[in-house]
C-alpha cells in the first residue's frame, strides 16, 4: 500500500484527490484542472494548507469547531473512551456512560422541558429522525393525517432525502426530485432581497403570516410541524426582522403544530446563548444539534424533544435509530466540549467579543463601496454585495462576483469565508480573539478592496 502522507508534495496530493475523491457540493472535475486546497493541520483559529500558508478560519470549517483547533483534552477524551469501549449501540435496551452523561447534560443546557435526546451522527440525520418524530407523534396520538411539515425556501437542514427536501435550496431540489411529498415551503424572512417597500417590520410580519397562510391553505389537522432555523446559515446568514419570531409562536401556539428549530449552527453559543431559540426567545418542541455539540471533531447530532413529544414516543416502540446513535466516543468528545465550553466561559466569551469589538468591525465594513448591508448576531455575520451602493441593487447570480472575493481573493488573504449568491458570510470559531478577530477583518477588507480594484 502506497503512503501518503502531509509532506508530499501540493501538486501530486491534488492529483489523486481529483483522481479518487469525490468532493461535496463541488463540481468534481473542476479539480483535474484547478486542485483543491488542502489543510494539513491547524491550531487555535488558524489552519496550514500544504504549501505552508498560515490561513485564519473565519468559518470554524463548516460552522462547527467552536472551541478551535489543536485541543490536546479532546484527543485525551478520545483515546481514553476508544480504550474503554470504542463502541456499543444504544438498541433494544443498552446503554452506556457517554450516551447517558451526554443526554443528561443536554437537557440542562437546553431551555424549557426540553429534556430528552435521540442521537444521530449529522445535522441531516437528526432531521430525517424529526420527520419521523413528528409523523409518529402525531400518529400515536390519533391524528396520522397531520403528517405535513412545512418550512422554508433558501433554508437548509440537510442533504438526505428527507432533511434536503425540508431545506429551501432550489439547486439541490432540482437534483433527485425533491422534495419529497408532505413537505411544503414558505417564503423566507429576507428583507434585504425580497422585502421591496415594505419596512423590515412589515415585511417579518407578513412572511410569519405565510405560515398561517400555508396551514388554512392545507388545512390546520393535516400540518404535524413547522422546522426553521433560528437564524438562516447557509442560506447566507439572513437574521429575521423583529416582527418575525413572535408572530411565527403565536401561530404555531394557535394552531398547535409542533416548532422545531434547527439549531444545527445556531446551538452551542454561537448567538451569544447556548441555544439560538433562547436569543430569539422562541420556545421550540424539537431542537435540531449537531456541529457545535462536538465542536466538530467527531461527528454528532441528535433531536432534543420536549417531554410531552418524548412521552408519546415513548408509549410505543419507536422504530428507528443509527448505528452509531449515541457513539460513546464521539459522545465522549461532546462531552469534553462542553466542559471545555463551561470552564473557559465560551458563552460568555461570545458576548464579550462580539459586542462591541466584532460588530464595530464588522458593520464598519458598510462603508465599503462593494458592501450594501451587514448583519450579525453574536459571531455569526453575513455582508451583502452590490454594484450600487447606496441601493439594495444585486449583482447578478451568475457573475460571480461573491465567489470571486471568496474562492480568489479572501484565499491569496489567507482568509477563509463562504459566500452565498451575492452574500459574503462569517461564523468563526466562538475563541477568537479581538486581535484575531482584527486579523480577520483586515484580511477580508483587503479582499474587498482588490475585488473592488479589480472590477471597477
Ligand atoms: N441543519 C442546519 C441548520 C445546517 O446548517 C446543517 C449543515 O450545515 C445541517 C442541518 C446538516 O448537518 P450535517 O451537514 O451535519 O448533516
């Protein structure tokens, strides 16, 4: 067997990815001809790439590594529980340490009654099990016809079958016939590109309104469920109006459909909270975790139910579950990230620096002349590109012009960001610095300035 290994060189590890690795959300044989980036190692918030560029990670790697890289503890916990019990299932009556103190101290963290956790190794597996929640729910309780969930276009939950068709995303419905049946979607709370004349107000106010809409329009005893994430990540870091997020309780309240929020980004801090719902004070019956659970070195997920759905579930065998629900060592890596994020205050850290030091930095970056708006909750941030400031004006979808900062200039940076469509999107690790986040800001301001050079 041939060993690769992090020494060799840039150029022949790009050739046998191209040759061997299919990529994610990638068009594969773009990578014949321009090779991947690839990261060798990493440490704190910033990451080497194979060439030896020191790159800072403004995006946590997918939203995810929120204690930051290179953390001696997690590898401790890992070897320690693979050492003990590398794996056993959590099926027909077993259980064991991790799964259980994992489970327990969820539930603390999380708001309400929401107390009880069924585990998945991904954001989308947890979401195919909310699907199955909630039409098992409602079925036990006599009601099986309430099997529609509704949710939102440009909102993301996933890429199964299930959890991509109650995402909003046109190009992965366009792939596969999705969605699937029984799940329908409403428009998304995103002023700055579909909110015309309308105030921010009334525009939150009538796209909550759509839900209702939606629910007279199926009728009420047909909808089990209405999913949506807190703050919409992928879909460019949109943070509903103020108007929004009451009005979407109230009517799932009147109504009595089930609210799950997907706080597959939105948990673990990110928002200034541990959870997304408790910054948006919306009170959800199912939670959607993952990414930050573990801070991304292991994978894991789960959906964190509220009693009254747990007990209903509970009345029957639930048929379902993973494999790996409840890995112990990947619980065992959450639960030493969780510690990590309780003794360092890491919460609390969110607070600190993102008021004011990153959002004086970030909404600085309005005055750019490629910028139209900037948002930001916490340390999750999004900017929007136009051609014409001073209006809501977009670059076309297909110009690239977010992907060119992105992909060219934020990399000749050493700068990691994601755009998306027009957007320019930042989630960085929640340890950053204030001289961290200057660094971040300085380089992505660069980028911004030789794409403004560049097209002008
Ligand atoms: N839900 C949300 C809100 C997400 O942002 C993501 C991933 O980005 C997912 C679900 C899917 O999670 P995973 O990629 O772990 O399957």
């Amino acid at each position: 067997m041939r060993t690769i290994t992090n020494h060799m060189p840039t150029a022949e590890l790009q050739a046998l990815d191209a040759a061997h690795h299919m990529h994610p959300f990638t068009t594969n044989a773009q990578l014949g001809k321009k090779g991947a980036r690839i990261i060798t190692r990493a440490k704190g918030v910033f990451l080497t790439d194979s060439d030896g560029h020191e790159i800072i990670d403004g995006m946590a790697g997918l939203w995810c590594v929120n204690v930051g890289y290179g953390r001696d503890s997690m590898a401790e916990a890992a070897a320690r529980q693979i050492r003990e019990l590398p794996y056993y299932n959590t099926f027909f009556q077993t259980s064991h340490v991790p799964a259980i103190a994992l489970a327990a101290r969820i539930a603390e963290l999380a708001p309400g009654d929401l107390n009880h956790v069924f585990f998945a190794s991904s954001g989308s597996e947890a979401n195919e099990t909310n699907i199955r929640l909630v039409r098992h729910y409602w079925a036990l309780k006599g009601q099986p016809e309430r099997s529609v969930i509704i949710s939102r276009m440009n909102g993301y939950h996933g890429s199964g079958m299930g959890s991509a068709s109650l995402g909003g995303m046109v190009s992965m419905h366009e792939q596969g016939n999705l969605p699937i049946p029984g799940i329908v979607h409403i428009g998304q709370p995103h002023w700055y590109a579909e909110g015309g004349d309308m105030t921010p107000e009334e525009f939150g106010l009538k796209r909550a309104r759509e839900l209702e809409e939606k629910i007279l329009e199926i009728g009420a005893d047909r909808v089990g469920a209405f999913i949506a994430e807190p703050v919409q990540g992928a879909g460019g870091v949109i943070i509903a109006p103020d108007s929004y997020w009451p009005e979407i309780q109230r009517i799932v309240d009147k109504y009595g459909i089930l609210l799950i929020a997907d706080e597959v980004i939105t948990g673990f801090g990110r928002t200034g909270n541990w959870f997304g719902s408790q910054t948006l004070n919306i009170m959800p019956h199912i939670m959607t975790i993952a990414k930050g659970l573990s801070s991304g070195y292991a994978p894991i997920g789960g959906s964190v139910v509220c009693d009254e759905v747990a007990a209903v579930i509970g009345s029957d065998e639930f048929n379902h579950g993973y494999t790996y629900s409840g890995h112990p060592v990947a619980a065992a890596i959450a639960l030493e990230n969780l510690r990590i994020m309780e003794e360092e205050g890491v919460v609390e850290h969110v607070r600190d620096v993102a008021h004011p030091h990153l959002a004086e930095r970030w909404h600085a970056l309005g005055d750019h002349p490629l910028v139209g708006e900037t948002k930001l909750i916490g340390m999750m941030g999004s900017l929007a590109l136009t051609p014409e400031k001073g209006s809501r004006a977009r670059f076309a979808a297909d110009a690239g012009t977010a992907g060119y900062i992105t992909r060219e200039r934020c990399f000749a940076n050493n700068v990691i960001m994601r755009h998306v469509y027009d957007r320019m999107i930042i989630s960085p690790p929640l340890v950053m610095t204030t001289d961290e986040i200057d660094i971040l800001i300085d380089r992505a301001t660069l980028a911004l300035d030789e794409a403004y050079a560049q097209l002008k």
